[in-house]
DNA sequence: TTGTATGCGTTATCAC
DNA sequence: GTGATAACGCATACAA
C-alpha cells in the first residue's frame, strides 16, 4: 500500500513532525536524526501525498493560467513559455480556457481556485482586461500577474510588448522604402493591443509628415477573412494603397490572398507588412514583412514575475524590432 | 471567504453528508432536499477542494491529457475537444506536455499520477505509441484512452480516423480529375498516420491500375519547411508530377509556396492537395484540395469513453471523406 | 533540537 | 432518506 509520514517516522524512530521538518528542509534537525529519516524515507520509496500538503498547508504547488485567445499559435505559446518557468520552480501548471464574454466569468475563476487551491495565476489578454476577474483575484489576495494587459498598468505585475513602437518602427520602415499611402488593418476591437498598434501607425505618419487618412484605415478582427474583406476595400479605391500593414499575421495573410488573386506582384505593386503574431506569416510568403511577437518569453518573464523575480523594465531588441517589457506593480509573490 | 460543504449544509438545512450526496450524484435524496441543496450551492458558488476529495474520498475529479506534438493548432484541437467533454462530466482536465523522446517520459507520467491522482489519463498521438508510458500505466490500473494510435490497437480503448481510406479517396478524386502522377509527401516518422496515409495513396493508385513510382514519393516531416524541400525536388523531375498530395497542411503550404515562386498557375499547371491537420491550408489558398482532420472530434470522443460511453464502432462521413472510428478494447471506465 | 495536539474539507461507515 | 462521526495524510501552533 501506500507509505505515510508515519510509517516513516516509526521505522526512523522520530516523531511525525521531525520527518516533516526533513521533507521541507527546515532547520533545527540534526545531521544524524535527518540521515536516520532519510534512510527510512528511501527505504520505503515514500512520496508525501500532495492532497494532503494541499489540505494542510498553505501552498498547493500549483498555479493557474487563465485565457481565450482563438488564435491556437498564441495559445501554445503562452502555455510553453508559462510551462517552462513552472518546471524549473517545480510547480505544476493548470491551463485554463475561459470565456471573457461570459457573466460568469468571474465565478468560474473563484471556484478554480477553490477547488485547486492555486498559489497565484497568471491571465494572458484578453482575460487581462475583464474587471470582474480581476477584482474576484483581489477579493482573494491572491497573486497574479498579467500577460500584455490592456488597461490599468499599475494594477498589477505584468509584461507586455510595447506595440505602439513596433507599430511605429514597422511603419517608419515602410515609409523609408518610400512608400506615402499605407493602408492599415486594425485588429480585433477586444484587444488594446489593436488601439495600441493603430496609434504607433498613426504616431510614425505623423512624425515623418504623411498626412493621415482614414480611407486607408479599415476594421479587422484578428482572423484572414477580415484581412480579406479589408484589403478588397483598400485595393478598390481609385488611390489604392502602395503598402498594407496588418495588425497580425492572420489578417496579413487575407491580404496576401486577396493580392494574389487580384494578380498583384508583390513586392512591386505591394509591400504587405504585418505583426507576426501566430508565426504564420513570415512562413507562408517571403515578401511579407513581420514584426515578431516574443509572446512565449512574455509567458515566461509573467511565470518569473510571479515566483518572485525583480520587475525591473526591460527593452529587449530582438531580430524584428520587438521590445519586452516586464513590470512589477503589486508585492504579491508566491 | 471560501465556502465549504459545512456551509452548504447550514444554508440548506441538512448534513454534510445530503450534500455530499447530492453533489455526487449517489442516489436516496428526495426531490425537494437535492434541489435546497442545489439552490444553496448555486447561491455560495460552492466548489469543492479537490485536495480534501483526494484525501477523503477514491476519486479525484480530474483526468490528464498527455501530448506531444508540435503543431499548436493540433494541440488546441486536441485540449478543446476533451475539454469540452470534461466540462459536460464537471471533471478537471490537467493538460500535460511532454516528450515522447524523454527516456524520463514513463516516470514522469507515474510522477504526474501520484501527484495529482488523477482518475483517467487520455493520450494523444505520438504518446500513445510510447511503449513505456502505456506500461506504467497499466501497472497503475489506470483508465487510459489513446487519440490515434499508430500500434496495438486492441491494447486500449482508442478513437482514430481512416487515415487509409482518406489518403485513399484522396487519391482516387486525383486520379478521377486525370491525373496520372501524382506526388505524395510524407509525414513525420513518428507518427504512424504517416505511414497509412502512405500506404492509401498506395492502394487507390493499384486499384486504379496507376503505377507507382517511388520518384514521386519525398519523405517530410509535418512542417513547413519539409514541404518546400519536396515540392523543389518533385518539380524539378524530367516528368514532374501533375498533382502533389502532401500529408498535412503545413507542408502543402510549404508546397503551394514552391508552386507559386516558380510561377505556375493552380490548379491548372498543378493541383496541390493535403490533409488539412491544422485548419491551415484550405484557408490559404482555395485550389488546395484537402481531407479535413476531425481532430477536436476525436478528443471528444476520447473522453467520452473514458467518462464509460459504449465503445461503438463510428462511421461518420464528413465533408470531406473522414472516417471516425472509436473502439473500446478495455473494460476500464472511470 | 524534538514532540503533541489540532485542524484542513471531504468521503466512508454505520446508525437512525 | 437522512445524519453523526471517524478517517484521510499532512502542516501548523505551541510545548517541552
């Protein structure tokens, strides 16, 4: 059957409470008590049942990662990066969709955490920006650490890309090539990070003197058949943009498409750039610019932040000019 | 701040051990008392701890997805499905990565069982194929049900489709279009799907009576790349082949990209197809023919027959020629 | 440096 | 049908 504290205690010859100091490590044992318990702990193979430290003690060991992001590449990164940090602390990682749409989405989080007991959680955006969730984490103390919110920067620890100067950068990039009339496809109105990307957009337009046009702005929603839709709209204007800059890889690829179809010689007749957000696109056709979104060190420096690692700021200038950025808002750690 | 069973009960004016019943389903409770307890645990938002159920009780409201592959769509697909079962059971899904090349593999899967106690493990292709990993669980005496096996399909219950009959019509649909040679990419080693898909290809060309060359076969590896370095070798043969069947999406894009960066016009000069694993292709591109992969049904039913559903044989046409199959080898139930 | 008593939240046992 | 009470295996507070 299965081995307990006590029967390692009695074949050691201690009390339950000293095998216990020498599972967790605590000081105050002497070298030959722990070596007799440590004997009996091999001897029996006996592993502490992690329900009952659960029950008992104060940490579970576990924490929890809480998203809805229909994007699968998004998704996988954030749970590798997430997983990585998890392994090296020993802790073990509870993915968790969820529906920020949903009235309950605030209950569903308070009873995950009633039920496993997690130690902190990590939210990955869009999850970021629902108040509800939010403060049901707050209500409960616990700590928790956001992965590119939208909103309330302070509120908590965080880490994010900055994708106003990514957006900046890119379009800086296409007007150095040349370009004036740049079409622009907005992401998804549920991420900021949409806001974010048109304003660095507009920001490096304005910077370099292009007057702004909103004709050659139009809405998207994350997926390949808004970039389609929007880059028929913007090829059919009488002055049709020399270069379409998409807010993700998804939507760059509809325009691709559309391109294609139409016969377009790419780059010649149109440079098509976008945030490389799903790795898709830099994949699938040369002639598309990207910006690289670090979205699984992101996941990892959030898992860092919430064992307790230093929120310092970081500017990190990988390959396609993306900048990382981890802060520390509240105290809380494991 | 966190409710307990004792609470439930003081709220609904019977025992703990109504409730208890009452949340576990068990029999001998009155109409009326089960739905006062409903009602009590609906206004707490009461969740069980699944620490103290563990240590209590024989089940823990949990099971594990274990998998390794490198495709994040096929992943998503694949903790989707299951979850979504999961969900409809109220149980706990651990979803768990891994590495089917770890020579740790096994005792980190026993590692994960003791830990977390769980009541039912689901693997997915290619862990289903890890001799170790299916010993260590069968000497745990845990339910197990396996996600597109490629070995042993009587050792466990498992759900799979016709990855014959797929390449199969496929290849026949090719062939009915007139064409004579056609290509054929393979997938990764490690997945036997591979090797079935091949071996369909194979079958519908001899009961076409087309003869099978060996030269319009190139192994791949499931991505990207693979697909390119095949497409190049295919096409630069002194016959090229008129039609290149690639044994996933990712590499009939690697494929399509080759097409088109040597100008040819699809499907006129080649028609490309592909079993679309990750959602990928068909979106891409519309003269990519493909057999979709009914990836998030599969882990449905998976769980469906972990969870004790009749292990029927399912024959489901979809549309694009899938067959699903789910099979019950071992009386083990949760 | 070591031991004792108590409780964590649930299920199992057995009585009513 | 329902309820009281004893486990489950560990950590915690407090003694010694």
């Amino acid at each position: 059957m299965r081995s307990t504290i006590k029967d390692v205690s009695a074949i050691a010859g201690v009390s339950m409470k000293t095998v216990s100091r020498v599972l967790n490590k605590e000081r105050y044992v002497s070298a030959t008590t722990r070596l007799r318990v440590e004997r009996a702990v091999a001897e029996l193979n006996f592993k502490p049942s992690v329900a009952a430290r659960i029950l008992a003690g104060k940490r579970s060991y576990q924490i929890a990662l809480i998203y809805d992001n229909h994007s699968p590449h998004y998704i996988h990164q954030i749970q590798t990066g997430v997983w990585a940090r998890c392994i090296e602390e020993g802790v073990r990682l509870l993915a968790q969709p969820s529906d920020v749409a949903s009235p309950h989405l605030a209950r569903e989080i308070g009873g995950l955490i009633d039920q496993t007991q997690v130690d902190g959680v990590i939210l990955s955006s869009p999850v970021t920006d629902a108040p509800g969730a939010l403060e049901e984490l707050e209500r409960r103390g616990i700590p928790y650490v956001r992965i590119s919110p939208g909103t309330e920067y302070e509120r908590s620890s965080s880490v994010s890309m900055d994708d106003v100067q990514a957006a900046d950068d890119m379009t800086s990039h296409l007007i150095a090539l040349g370009h004036r009339r740049i079409g622009f496809v907005i992401g998804h109105a549920n991420h900021t990070a949409s806001d974010l990307r048109l304003f660095g957009y507009r920001r490096a337009l304005d910077r370099a003197g292009v007057s702004f046009e909103p004709k050659y702005v139009r809405p998207g929603a994350f997926d390949f058949a808004s970039g389609e839709a929007a880059a028929d709209i913007l090829l059919d204007l009488a002055l049709p943009p020399t270069a379409i800059f998409a807010s993700n890889d998804d939507m760059a690829a509809g325009v691709l498409t559309v391109a294609h179809r139409r016969g377009l010689s790419l780059p010649r007749d149109l440079s098509v750039a976008g945030f490389d957000d799903t790795a898709l696109a830099s994949q699938l056709w040369p002639p598309l610019t990207t910006v690289r979104q670090p979205t699984r060190e992101l996941a990892y420096a959030a898992a860092s932040l919430l064992f307790g690692a230093e929120g310092e700021v970081v500017h990190r200038r990988l390959p396609h000019e993306l900048v990382l950025r981890a802060s520390t808002a509240a105290p809380k750690k494991i």
